[in-house]
C-alpha cells in the first residue's frame, strides 16, 4: 500500500472510471471492491450456461 497515491473504494462504474482517468494522468490506483468480481450495478453472469444480464442497457 505505501507505494499507491490513491485508494478508491468501490469497482462499479464510478470506481473503475475514476480510477482509469487518474491512472491515465500518471496516478499510482489501487480499486479496492468487496465483491470478487468488479462492476457494481453493471455486472452480469452465468448459471448452468444461462445468461443473466442484470446491469444497463
Ligand atoms: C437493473 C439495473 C439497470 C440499470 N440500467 C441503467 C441504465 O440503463 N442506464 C443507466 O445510466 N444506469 C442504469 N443503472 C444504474 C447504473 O447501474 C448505476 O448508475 C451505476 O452502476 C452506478 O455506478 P457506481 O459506481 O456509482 O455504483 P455501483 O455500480 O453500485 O458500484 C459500487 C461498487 O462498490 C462496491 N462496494 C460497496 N461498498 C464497498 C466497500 N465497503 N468496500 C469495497 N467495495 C464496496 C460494490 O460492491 C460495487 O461494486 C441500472 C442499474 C440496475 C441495477
């Protein structure tokens, strides 16, 4: 952790668009995300070979 500029909480859209845009101006980020696969509301997945779209359109 000592080497990360900036820490943000949460990978859903706001996170993970934040995070790009400071990475692109040259900032060390590090996206912390509580679930074990990023997203947040734009998430999806599968069950079985079955397709759950569940995030935006
Ligand atoms: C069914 C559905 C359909 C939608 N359709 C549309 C649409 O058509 N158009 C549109 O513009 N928007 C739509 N939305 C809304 C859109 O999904 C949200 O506006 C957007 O995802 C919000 O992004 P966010 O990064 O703010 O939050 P989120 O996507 O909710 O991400 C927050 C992230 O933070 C994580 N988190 C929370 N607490 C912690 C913690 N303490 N530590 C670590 N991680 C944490 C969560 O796990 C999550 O991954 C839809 C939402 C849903 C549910």
């Amino acid at each position: 952790m000592n080497n990360n500029d900036i820490i943000i909480i949460g990978g859903g859209l706001g996170g993970l668009t934040t995070g790009a845009l400071l990475a692109k101006e040259g900032w060390q980020v590090t996206v912390l995300e509580k679930n074990h696969i990023v997203g947040g509301g734009l998430q999806n997945f599968s069950r079985h070979g079955i397709h759950f779209d569940t995030g935006m359109h």
